[in-house]
C-alpha cells in the first residue's frame, strides 16, 4: 500500500556504499517520473541517471559535499526545459498525433493557443514553470523508489549553475531543478534512521470546504 511504503521512506543521511540498486528497480522509478502527470501533457523536463564515480564526485563538491551523492549507487538529476519553444511544443502535440493515429480540431486549437503565448512569455517565467513540473515527476519517483524499498535522498541543495556546467545541460537547453541519490540506507551511521517520522496532524493539514 502506497500510504505505507510512504510511511517506510525517510530521506536518507547514511548510504551504504557497498549495495547497488537494481537496474530494473532504477528503471521502474524513472518510469513513473516519464508516467508523471505535466502542464498540457508537454512534459518539459528530462532526467539524467549518473553512475560514473567520478562525476558524481565532482556533483557531490558543488552538493554541500553530501555523501549520499556518491555513497547510493544511482543519482537522478531532474533538469527542465530553459524555455518554451515553438518547436518543442510541436514536437509534443505531432507526437500524440502520431501515437495516437488522428488528431481533432479542438486538439489543433489547444495547440495553436499554447503557440500564441508561451514562446512569447520570459524565459524565467517558462523555466519555473516547466521546473513545477519536474517537481511532480521528481515526487512520483520518490514514491516509486519507497514502493521498490530503495533508499532516496531528496536535494536542492547543490550549486545549479555548476551542475548545469558539469553535466553540459544548458547545451542541451536544460537547467537542473533538483537531485535524487538511490541507494540502501546505513542505518547505524544515519542519525535519522530510527526516528519517529513527525508531520502536522490533519487538522492543521487538511481544511474541507462542503
């Protein structure tokens, strides 16, 4: 049960150097971050999966030097798009087209009227957008890697622009939005590990408009 496996994760401090995830429990994750739900179904983010030591050595220095970065065994970096553009707003739209075998005037007009305003708008403005959505498919993964029983440590704490330049993403038009080691947890070495997990009780949560 998803709630559960929620209730399992914690944000790892302590990974264990010697165990690697499984590729295919690696795969599943990234699957549900390319199953995530995004703006106008444009899903203008990508994710880059590192195992190479030596880079993410380099992405551990500008990373506040933590560990989990280069104790798991995988880290995901969610980059989005740098802007909305006319031609990866096509690309998506023939795509669906494509796959799906037909398109329809409604569906042409959605299209014609992401046209008239996003490329138009600032780049800033279209980064954080698409960055909102990375964000959604950077959570599903997390809950992923709970449901694989695989250690995650949620991070915005590195350097983006350095990040960026490591891995030659604006290039490639992206901007790193966040990080996600995998690994097994090291419980003996991880203050956090046997701690209660504390949230706000529902009442101060949740609010019901009947």
């Amino acid at each position: 049960m998803l709630l559960d496996t929620l209730s399992w994760r914690y944000a790892t401090k302590k990974m264990d150097p010697s165990k690697t995830v499984a590729e295919d429990k690696v795969d599943r994750i990234v699957e549900a971050a390319r199953l995530a739900p995004t703006s106008s179904g444009l899903q203008p983010f990508e994710v880059i999966v590192i195992t190479n030591k030596d880079i993410r050595e380099k992405i551990k220095a500008i990373a506040w030097n933590q560990a989990q970065v280069t104790d798991g065994s995988h880290l995901l970096v969610f980059a989005a798009w740098d802007n909305y553009t006319t031609d990866r707003i096509n690309k998506m739209f023939d795509l669906v087209n494509e796959e799906r075998g037909f398109s329809n005037e409604g569906w042409e007009n959605y299209r014609q009227m992401l046209l008239d305003s996003y490329p138009q708008r600032d780049e800033q403005v279209n980064f954080e957008h698409a960055a909102r959505q990375a964000y959604i498919g950077f959570g599903l993964a997390i809950a992923q890697a709970a449901e694989e029983k695989v250690d995650a440590t949620p991070m915005e704490g590195f350097d983006p622009a350095a990040l960026d330049e490591i891995l030659g993403l604006r290039a490639r038009g992206l901007r790193s939005v966040t990080i996600l080691p995998l690994g097994y947890r090291e419980a003996e070495g991880d203050w956090l590990a046997n701690l209660k997990k504390v949230r706000r009780p529902k009442d101060e949560f949740v609010s019901v408009v009947a």
